[in-house]
C-alpha cells in the first residue's frame, strides 16, 4: 500500500514537471542534520515553475555520516511572496520518494533499510540582482518511514541557479 501511494505521487509530480514551461531553477545545497538519519547531505534538485507561486521538480539527496542514505524523488517549493520583494522570496520546501539507508557496518543486527523519506522545510531564497545565482537558506525535518522509521532536524544552505 504505502509503495503504491510513492508510485502515484512520483507519477503524478512527474507529470506535473512535463506540463511546465521548459526553464526552471537548478539548486545545489549542502547541510547538517542532527538526530539519527544523518550527519549532513549534499543535495541536488531541478524546479520547473508551474506558477509564480510554485515550483516542482525532481531531487537527489545523498547523505553521509554513519553508513549514508540516498533519497530521491520529487521536490517543490511554495513561495509567499515571488517577485513581489527584489531580494527575499520566503517559501515552504517539500520532497518526498524512495529512499535507501545503508546498513551501519559497526553495529550488530543492523541491516540496510528501503523505505519512503519526506522532506519538510521552510527558508528564504536570497535573490542577487541581475544574477541568475540565489543563495538561499532551509530549516526543517527529514523523516524516513520504513520498518525503522526516523526522523531528523536539518539546515540547509545552497544556491539556486536561474537557466
């Protein structure tokens, strides 16, 4: 039930990411987390711009620390005020998919785990005039739910880049 529900959902983002116009925004973000799914991540995404209001796109998400983690699957962000203020665009991040934990070599019983992970996020893109470069900044939780469900704070900083 629950790989089905992930099935519809990518189906559905990917879709979505068809319909949209062919330009959107590339990001590349590193970060820290602090609980049990990892140490920090490095963090790759695509946004199609749907409306001036959202983006959706696809993400991969590689976190290390202890045995590591890949996540991968759709990502979006809503955002509260787009274009309205020339340098702070406030928005809601979201990504959810398939997503693998490798198994910890230096702890016994301990094995490799398949599950669905949800990244939740809020921040600011910082947008430079006339750049096509945004740093930007996310707080929010990483949650993974498989047959060892957890659940982890994150910051994250990157740059969104303009196409």
């Amino acid at each position: 039930m629950r790989n089905s529900f992930v099935a519809v959902v990518l189906v559905l983002a990917a879709a979505g990411s068809a319909l949209a116009t062919p330009h959107g925004l590339s990001g590349l973000s590193v970060g820290i987390g602090a609980g049990g799914l990892t140490d920090g991540f490095v963090q790759g995404e695509y946004d199609f711009f749907l409306s001036r209001y959202v983006c959706l796109g696809p993400e991969l998400m590689l976190g290390f620390g202890g045995a590591g983690a890949i996540y991968a699957g759709a990502a979006g962000r809503f955002y509260v005020i787009p274009d309205t203020h020339p340098v702070f665009q406030p928005h809601m991040a979201f990504g959810l998919g398939p997503a693998h934990r490798f198994d910890k070599e230096d702890s016994p019983g301990d094995e490799s785990k398949t599950g669905a992970y949800i990244n939740l996020a809020f921040g600011c893109d910082f947008d430079i005039p006339k750049s096509p470069v945004s740093p930007y900044l996310d707080l929010g939780g990483l949650f993974f739910a498989g047959d060892d469900s957890d659940a982890d704070f994150k910051v994250e900083v990157g740059a969104r880049f303009a196409f």
